[in-house]
C-alpha cells in the first residue's frame, strides 16, 4: 500500500475549487501554493473534471481582441497555463493572470481561471506539461479534496 501512496504523491497536481474560489498547487505530496483565484460568471463556464496541463506561454497573445502579450490592456497578464478541457488543445481553457486584480475571488471569467500575477508567475515556473488540473465545485476542504483524488 505504501508504494500506491508513494506513486500518487510523485504526480503534481493544481487543484481548483470553484466554490470557495481557491486553488492550491501540491508537488510531490506537498502543498507548495495556496492562493485565491476567479472563475467563471456562470457554474457551467468553468470545466470541472480531471485535465492535463498542454500549453506554457509568457506574455501570451489575446487572440479574440487581437491584443499582444505584455500590452496592459490584455486581460490573460504575463502567463497562460493552458489545459485540454472540453477536447480543446490548452489555447481556450487556462489559468492566466489579470489586468484587473480586483477580480481575484470573483465569479467574472468566461470559462478560465484568473490567479493574482505574483502566484500565477510562480506557478507557471514549477509546473510542466502534463501536470494534472482537477476542478471541482465542492463544500470540502482543499485538503479533502487533495487526499479523495491521490494528490496528498
């Protein structure tokens, strides 16, 4: 039993809760951040499930406004971590920072998830292609959720 455990704790995992707007990064059976985070304006709008990192870019690109990466006018901020929810590649669902920072803890996003700049940054430095984004809408704690899905 302890090898299964061991196995779990190697994968990483990014965790959303979409009911208390939080997420929290656990590598190697560890949570290394916790931070708040905004979802969609709608339950429906943001994917719950189990999905896998596919996509990393700085200052990414608006492409539905046509705004480039580091203007202050691009809502997606300075990085984009993007998974493949609903059968999509990593460009449409993502965790992304925010030209308005007033958000964060807010249902306002059109699907994606919005971190402050500083932990979206250092997120994005610690994950790699391939980590595991579970998201979920639930009344258990972060830790709870961490130990049902394998990740504690």
């Amino acid at each position: 039993m302890a090898n299964v455990q061991a196995e779990k704790s190697d994968v990483s995992y990014i965790i959303v809760n979409k009911q208390y707007n939080q997420l929290v990064y656990i590598e190697n059976g560890n949570i290394v951040l916790q931070t708040k985070i905004a979802t969609g304006r709608t339950k429906e709008l943001t994917p719950e499930g189990l999905f896998t990192v596919t996509v990393k870019a700085k200052n990414p690109y608006y492409r539905k406004k046509d705004i480039p990466g580091g203007d202050p006018q691009n809502p997606l901020g300075s990085r984009w971590i993007g998974f493949n929810a609903r059968n999509t590649d990593g460009r449409i669902y993502g965790l992304h920072g925010t030209n308005r920072p007033n958000s964060i803890g807010l249902y306002v996003s059109n699907g994606c998830i919005r971190l402050p700049k500083e932990a979206l940054e250092t997120l994005y430095d610690k994950v790699s292609s391939g980590t595991k984004v579970y998201i979920t809408h639930s009344p258990k704690s972060m830790i709870q959720i961490a130990k049902d899905i394998g990740a504690l």
